[in-house]
C-alpha cells in the first residue's frame, strides 16, 4: 500500500487527476478486501463454536464469550466509516457463509468436538448446516438492530436460546 500511496502523491502532484482517481479506486478495494477478509475470520470462529454446540449438545463459558466477542467484533467491523451503510448488507450473509466459510469451520470444528473425534468428511455429513446457517443469522442480524452498549444483554438473552434448545 506504500508504492500506491506514492503513486497517488506523484499522479496529484503532475496533475495527473484520472490516474489518482485510479489509485483511490484500486486503495478502496484493497481495503474493502481485507475489511471482508476480517469479517470472514470472526464468522468462522462464531460459526466453530455454533457447530461444536449443536454437535456436543453443549455450550461452555468460552464459547459462549467467543460467539459474543466475533458477533461484536462483526458489528464493529461491518460498519462503514460513514456510519450509515454495511460492507455486508443482512440479506447477503448466508449466500457468504454457504460459499466462503462453512467449509473451513467444519473442518476446523472438527479437530476440536470430542478431542477430534469426528474427521472433516465426517462432521460434514452429520452436522445440521443449515441450521448452523440460521442460528449464525439470527445473531447477526442482531447487530443491525442493537447499538453496541445493547447488543451484550441481548446476546446473554440469545445465548441462553442456544442453550436451552439442547
């Protein structure tokens, strides 16, 4: 990002407007990719913790702090600077969570349920994806309702959901 700051600082600087603008475009992208990129990350951990649940049939402290921590840490992050739009509108997160991440959640669940008990093939086939898919939305969603100083109480009100449907 250093080289395309230079060129940005060179191209205003020769006047050379078109290519600036270029650059900004190329810098926002790259920068709407990492955003992505991060979001992604903490929807894996949100979604690990909510297959081990609905596999082991359990909900410890740790996971539930990990599942509020990654949904705060979406809220935080989804935001736009302008504070007004989402990098990740609430209609868009299963189509995001089919095609980039439940895989890799299932596969790295699948070290942690019972000491490894299960292998990736084999968690595949008997977790319930889509209501893994659901419950993950139904916390997400929640982020476009609730401002940050809500969102913990809400939570503990989900989390304690999540529990009793065991």
């Amino acid at each position: 990002m250093t080289q395309e700051l230079i060129d940005l600082r060179n191209s205003i600087l020769q006047g050379n407007y078109t290519e600036a603008l270029a650059i900004v475009d190329e810098l926002e992208g790259m920068s709407k990719k990492a955003t992505i990129r991060q979001i992604k990350s903490f929807l894996k951990i949100l979604l690990i913790h909510i297959i081990k649940n609905q596999i082991e049939k359990r909900l410890t402290n740790s996971w539930m702090a990990s599942i509020r921590n990654s949904i705060r840490e979406v809220q935080e992050i989804n935001l736009k600077e302008n504070k007004k739009s989402y990098y990740i509108n609430e209609d868009e997160w299963e189509n995001l969570i089919e095609e980039s991440v439940i895989e890799d959640a299932i596969a790295d669940a699948s070290l942690e349920i019972m000491n490894g008990k299960y292998t990736r093939s084999q968690l595949s086939t008997i977790v319930n994806r889509k209501q893994v898919i659901n419950t993950a939305i139904t916390f997400l969603s929640l982020t476009y309702t609730y401002s940050p100083k809500e969102l913990p109480a809400i939570m503990d009100d989900y989390l304690s959901q999540l529990t009793a449907d065991i």
